[in-house]
C-alpha cells in the first residue's frame, strides 16, 4: 500500500487544460443562463442568519464552516464546471426563511434542511439535520426570531443519518419515552437507519471519502460541494426510536394542532421514506424524492440501487393528490418552490427524468447493448437535459443508467470475454507487456492527455499501474489526468472521486486507526443479531474453515429493549459464525456475559475482551478456550486500502 509523503514536497494542482475551458465555453453557451427563478426563490423569504456562518461543538471544535466556500462567488473559473459552480453559489445561502404561513426552514448549516412548523403549543421539527450541533444551533436561530416555544413533535421523513441525526439537538429522549413528544416516521425508519453502512461499512466509508471529498482542500481546483449540499456537519450524531410509523398513503396525524396528511413512499430515494401534505397550509414536503439537481439511482459510496419507476410513481402520485392544493413545495434539500405551475413543472420534469433514464436503459438493454455502451448512448431530451433541476450535479446520466440496467440484469453484461476476467495487477502486467512495455505505454498515455483524451489516458494509466503501483511518472501522470476529468465533471462526486484519486496518487493513501465502531446512539439500536452478523463478516472465512466453536452469549444492560432473545449460543465451524437459541445439544463451556454497549466494542473491535473485563462490562463463566479462539479469528478493518492503485494483500 502507498504511504503518504510530505504534500509541500509533491505536485500540487495544476490550472485547467484547453480540452477543459473548451469543454466548459461550450457548456457557457448551451445552458439557460438566462433562467434566473432559483436565485430569485433561494432568497425569498429571509428572516435572520447566523453570522459568520460557523457552528461549534462544546470544545470549541467547528462541525460547520459555511465560510471556508465565499471563494465561491462571481464568473466560474476554468477549473469548474459551470453548471456546478451555479448550484455552488445558490447553496451558500444560509439563514431561517419563511416557507409559507406557519412554516420555516433553516438551511445552510448542515447538509440538509431543518423544517419547523408553527402549532397551537409549540414547534413540530421535521429532520433534525447531521448532528447535535447543528440543530440545536438551528433550534436557537428559531426561538431568537419566531418565539421561545417549546418542540412538541419530530418528523423525520427518512432514514438517511443527515435527516435525523441531531434529534437529541431538538428533544430530550426522556421526554419522548413518556409520550410527551411523539417522534413520526415511516415504517422500516429505525432498522434501516441503524443498519445501513452495518455490513459494508468500512468500506462504505472509504468510498464516502472519495464521493464527498472531505479531505480535498476547498478551493478552485479541491472541494466545491457535495452537489445536493455544501458539505455535512461533523458533530455529534443521535438517534431516537420513533414513537409513530406510517405505514399507508393517505394515513392523517394531528401533531400540536397541525393536520398532516402522508404519502408512504418506500424504495425511492430511501428504502423507507414519507412526504407530508399540510392541508390548512396549502404546503407539501416533497422530502428527498425532489432535489434541484439529478439524484443518484446508485450513490457512488456505494449502497443498493434505487427503483427509477417506484420513484417516477411517486412524484406523479403526489402531483396528483396534492399538487391542486399546493400552493408551495419545500424539500430536504435546497429552497421551495411556490405557485401551482412551478410545481407541476418540477414534480412533473422529475418524475419524466427518472422514468425516461428507466425506459431508455431497458429499451436499449432489450437491443442488446451492454451497461457501457447504453452510457454512452442515452442522452436526455433537450426539455429534461435544459431544465435546471434536472441537471447532474449530484446524480449523473451515466451512472444512474448503469445503476437502473444492475437493478434489472445485474453486473454482467453478457459477454462470455467479461464473465471471468482477469484480477487486474494481472491483466495490468500482460497489457503493459504486449504494449511495448510501461515507458512505451506512459508515453502514449501523455500524448493522449496532451491531446485532451484523458478518457484514454485513465485507461492506459490504469493497466500501468495495475502491473507496477509504485511507478512514479506515472502516478503524477493519472493524477494529472484525473485532475482534467475532474475539473470537467458536472456532477459533483465525480469531481470529488477524481480529484481525491489525483491527492491519494500524488501523496498516498491515508493512515488511520482500526476502523470500528460508529455512534454511540446507532450502536445502541443495534440489535444483538446485527452486531453478531457484524462479528461474522470480521471472521476470517479461511483461517476459521476447520476451527469448531460453541459459546454462550448472555447479553445485558444497557440497551432499553433488551429481551430474553439476547441470550445466544454462538457457533463457529465451516469457516462462519451463525448464532442460535439454546438449548443445543452440546452446550458450550463457556458464556460471555456482557453489556450490548460492551458487545458492540468488542464486534467493532473499539476494546479487547481484557479492557472490558477490567470495566466489568464484561465477565466470563466457564472456559474461555472457544472464546479466545473466535477473537482471534477476527479481521481487522483499517479502511485504509487503496482505491485508485490495486489493493495488494
């Protein structure tokens, strides 16, 4: 694995070549500039700010900094992308803005938008944001200017972390757990956002680093946004059983004297997601399954594709019971929309664009061409291609074309040559070999990229550094190259994965810690089943293949819905670890009795078994022989491997 070198001592990026500023004039001169409604409505409404826009932990620590982007301002540099540098500046405005009568959204501190709607008594919250500071911050910026009213009810809408996860900002736990404040969400809420990021998390999160570019410099030529958002806060994270899951379309809540009315709305943008309708205010939450840019039907972190025709039949279905009583759309992402035409315009050109990338992939899918060759074949519309929030910011056509063909024929395209491939250091080495060698190869990998084909260039580059990681010429050449391709990417993941790729290959891969563990309040609604089937990916299958383990798992505590299901036995043969009720016949000769906080440090590897023991948040009876095997059959996870190079064991 490549080690990191001193960055004052390396390449730093470079300016935009002329493949790129061309790229870029042409985009000058086909989209609607002229089209000026978002930063008309982006603005409307504004009450207060937060100044400067930058929010703190109790440490003193900033988990939000809206001013690390005022370079974001004026005529797009050649480095960026038009299109992206518009929704860049549109998303730098922040502050508490008035939706409609009774109806307020904090934007701009987080990733997403704090909704709050005015009761009879209080305040009903709708997605607390990130984390605790932000939405406590968020909480204050409404009681200065609106009232010091009290939170009488959240809403989360789905279960995606920055929508939910400052609840404890906004409510007490405590107050929720004697029915004080009903928390609503849509049914599958809980154990999704609990387990999502669980199984493939390490990396999951690897990727997320690419995808979101958090370590890239902002700047012209680093981070700009994450494309539905500036950045996301990186405070403290929480989360609280919902008390109410809606589980129909057309089911009605009164919350604090306000009627809402909602659209159940699963396997969309979230496997468990809900919009609301505010009859009495005329307003309707359109939750995440609207956005001002092309979503992602595959989220370059990675995580299951999303149904194209499940979400286009969403959209038409709210522009059908609400649209005629709408007279204002807010969403989780970005500013509202007002006026029943507006409305019917963005619902009805989202709902089109997600079932025409369906239609088009299957038509062409059904002709036979492959994942790629459908890429590159479908084009939008010029009606959905020149509206604005159609375009692909955050989502792109490619990928999401890819993602609806892996939901209907999965990752092979058919093609026997493709069905068995070589890994790639190996394919890597016979290509450099039959090409002349890698001097040969990195030369004609130049030449492309001076010619601005660095398409072509990644692809040579890649083989080269498939057969040799450590090749140095070119390491600088692929980044320079992914550079280009970054700085011409409208979407901005791709730019963060390129430009992430171009910073690894020039100074190296991360260092880091054993990955483990996450918040403690996720960690707490984790069942003992998924920390269990956590243990199992950890296993190393091969080493494990002849070991035959049996122990007793008693787990207690401190988890509040703690049940008699949490005593165990835990088995290992046949190189994985499946767990059962007892009795079995052989019962084990040891038990692990241990807290579920304890079980999850010892599933993420965060605390040995002796450091817990020393804790008493853990005890052993009996003989710890089979014990002590297992915990040294477990994997260790760094997330540190290389992406951009092969990832060499």
């Amino acid at each position: 694995m490549s080690q990191p070198s001193d960055p004052s001592a390396e390449p730093q990026p470079r300016a935009a070549g002329p493949s790129t500023a061309a790229r870029h004039a042409a985009a000058l001169k086909a989209l609607p500039w002229g089209d000026q409604r978002a930063f008309e409505d982006v603005r409307r409404g504004r009450i207060a700010a937060i100044e400067p826009p930058v929010i703190r932990d109790a440490s003193g620590r900033a988990v939000w900094d809206l001013t690390a982007y005022d370079f974001v301002d004026g005529e797009a540099p050649t480095t960026v992308h038009p299109s992206l540098w518009r929704i860049a500046q549109l998303h730098r405005n922040h502050g508490l803005f008035e939706v409609t009568e009774g109806v307020y959204q904090v934007r701009g501190y987080d990733a997403a938008n704090m909704t709050v709607v005015i009761g009879e008594r209080g305040y009903v919250v709708i997605d607390p944001l990130t984390c605790v500071e932000t939405s406590a911050a968020a909480l204050d910026l409404v009681r200065r200017h609106l009232g010091d009213r009290p939170v009488t009810a959240v809403v989360h809408t789905h279960g995606h972390i920055d929508h939910f996860g400052g609840v404890k900002g906004v409510v007490d736990e405590a107050d929720v757990r004697a029915g004080r404040i009903p928390v609503v969400a849509p049914v599958g809420f809980y154990e999704h956002a609990v387990s999502e990021n669980v199984s493939a998390g390490v990396a999951m999160s690897r990727r997320s680093g690419f995808m979101f570019g958090g370590r890239l410099l902002k700047g012209v030529c680093g981070h700009v946004m994450n494309g539905s958002c500036a950045a996301v806060a990186t405070g403290r994270m929480t989360l609280i059983r919902p008390t109410h899951e809606v589980r129909r379309t057309g089911e009605e809540l009164v919350l604090d004297g306000v009627r809402f009315v909602f659209q159940y709305v699963p396997d969309t943008e979230a496997p468990a997601e809900m919009n609301f309708h505010l009859p009495e205010r005329r307003a309707l939450c359109m939750a995440e399954l609207i956005s001002h840019h092309m979503h992602n039907l595959y989220t370059l972190r990675g995580a299951p594709v999303r149904n194209a025709v499940a979400w286009s039949a969403a959209i038409d279905e709210a522009l059908r019971l609400y649209g005629d009583n709408s007279d204002v759309v807010f969403i989780g992402h970005g500013w509202p929309v007002w006026g029943r035409e507006p409305i019917a315009e963005l619902l009805g050109m989202h709902r089109d664009l997600y079932r025409y990338l369906h239609n088009e992939t299957l038509r062409l899918a059904n002709h036979g061409y492959t994942p790629n060759e459908t890429a590159e074949l479908i084009e939008l519309p010029e009606a959905l291609d020149a509206y604005w929030a159609n375009r692909g910011t955050y989502g792109a056509t490619r990928h999401n074309v890819k993602a609806v063909y892996q939901h209907y024929l999965g990752w092979f395209d058919g093609n026997p040559a493709n069905l068995d491939p070589l890994p790639p250091a190996e394919a890597g080495r016979r290509y450099v070999e039959l090409m002349g060698g890698i001097d040969t190869v990195v030369a004609r990998a130049r030449t492309a990229h001076d010619a601005g084909e660095d398409r072509w260039a990644a692809e040579l580059l890649k083989h080269v550094l498939a057969a040799d990681p450590d090749h140095r010429p070119a390491r600088l050449l692929q980044a320079d190259v992914f550079e280009q391709l970054g700085y011409q990417s409208e979407a901005a993941p791709w730019r963060n994965f390129y430009l992430v790729g171009a910073q690894e290959l020039r100074h190296g891969a991360p260092t880091g810690q054993p990955s483990g563990g996450t918040s403690p309040d996720l960690v707490a609604g984790m069942t003992t089943q998924m920390l269990l089937d956590y243990m199992a990916i950890r296993l190393d299958g091969p080493n494990a293949a002849k070991a035959h383990l049996r122990i007793g798992l008693d787990v207690t505590g401190d988890r509040l819905d703690a049940t008699a299901e949490d005593r165990l036995i835990v088995i290992v043969e046949n190189g994985i670890l499946r767990h059962a009720q007892p009795p079995l016949p052989g019962e084990p000769a040891g038990t692990l009795r241990i807290t579920h906080t304890a079980l999850a440090d010892l599933a993420y590897g965060t605390a040995t078994l002796d450091e817990l023991i020393a804790k008493d948040a853990a005890s052993v009876e009996g003989d710890r022989t089979d014990l002590d095997a297992l915990l040294g059959l477990l994997d260790t996870f760094t997330g540190t491997f290389d992406i951009v190079v092969p990832n060499l064991r």
